[in-house]
C-alpha cells in the first residue's frame, strides 16, 4: 500500500526529525555536523525556505522549517540523501542511514511555532548533554541570543513574538523551567 502524500501547500511550516537507523549514531565527530549543516545551507538556498531553528544530537536532528514555493518532500530528499551519501563513504557503510520516513509535523499556529522552537533548543538539555542550552554547540539557539551569527538560521519570526529585547525575552521563556530555586 503506498504511503500517503505529506500535506503541504506553498508557505507551510512543519518540525522535522529524522532518525538514525536503529537509532545509531548519524554523527560520530565534528566534521560529520559541519558537513550536514554545509549541506542543509545549501538545500535552503536551492530550495528558498526558512530555517527557523535547528539542533544536531548524536543520533537525530530536529529542524523547523518554512517552505516557501518547493515542497518539503524534495527539501528533505536531498538533503539527506547528500548526508547518507557522506556519512556511507566516510565510514564505509552500505544501506540506509536514516530510520524510515523523515517525521513532519505541519504547523499552523504561532503558539506552536513558539512551543517547538523551545522544544528544540531545550533538547541537548533533555538529554542531559548540557545543563543549560546555550552550551550545547550544535543548536540555533546562540543565532536566538545574538552569540552566533550567519545565514543558515533566521530567528526573526520566533523573536518577533516578543517585545523589548526580544533575544532576552525568547531565552527567559526558553530557560524559565530550568531555573533552580
């Protein structure tokens, strides 16, 4: 029976998380994220979407991301198709990288769009990686904070559901449960 096609229509937003298979390693070092985060600029620049954030744990990633005109199908087969590609010769390996499907949850709210994005910058933390976000290295979250600039990530939208100083504001609302009394 053939897989049901994923909804999507120009502008859609969804939180994608893709899977190791066997839940194995999908980066083993530092070089491995770097290359996917290469390879994940220039999807969003072929494809013109918006990545809104991102974090690469050691055996899944997690990306919200707007479309614009392209499909998020065609956005994520290359994508990780260029890694498994990678990833397979790098190390050696036949078959497949990735656990089945990519999964895509569409979004259509902004308290939504708001909750995901702190789901995945809180992640490493929920993993107990790190004990605060902003340590962990492979996230959008220092991009949030203005730490870390460049063209992979635009928080824009997500700090435009806030007032004042908007980075401030977005990492009170990310951090406000890990606060120990």
């Amino acid at each position: 029976m053939p897989r049901r096609p994923r909804l999507w229509y120009p502008g859609a937003a969804y939180h994608i998380m893709c899977r190791g298979n066997h839940r194995q390693e999908i980066f083993r070092d530092d070089e491995d994220r770097q290359v996917y985060l290469r390879y994940l600029l220039e999807a969003k620049n072929l494809y013109r979407c918006i990545l809104l954030t991102y974090c690469l744990m050691t055996n899944h990633v997690h990306l919200q991301i707007e479309t614009t005109d392209i499909a998020i199908w065609e956005i994520m087969k290359r994508l990780n198709m260029r890694y498994a590609i990678y990833f397979n010769l790098k190390y050696n390996f036949v078959g497949h990288l990735f656990q089945g499907r990519y999964r895509a949850e569409i979004i259509e709210r902004d308290a939504y769009n708001l909750d995901i994005s702190k789901y995945i910058h809180l992640n490493p933390v929920s993993a107990r990686m790190v004990e605060m976000p902003l340590q962990y290295p492979w996230s959008s979250y220092q991009n949030y904070l203005g730490i870390k600039e460049d063209e992979l990530v635009s928080p824009e939208k997500i700090l435009g559901y806030f007032r004042g100083n908007a980075s401030l504001e977005y990492q009170k609302y990310v951090e406000q449960q890990l606060k120990v009394v």
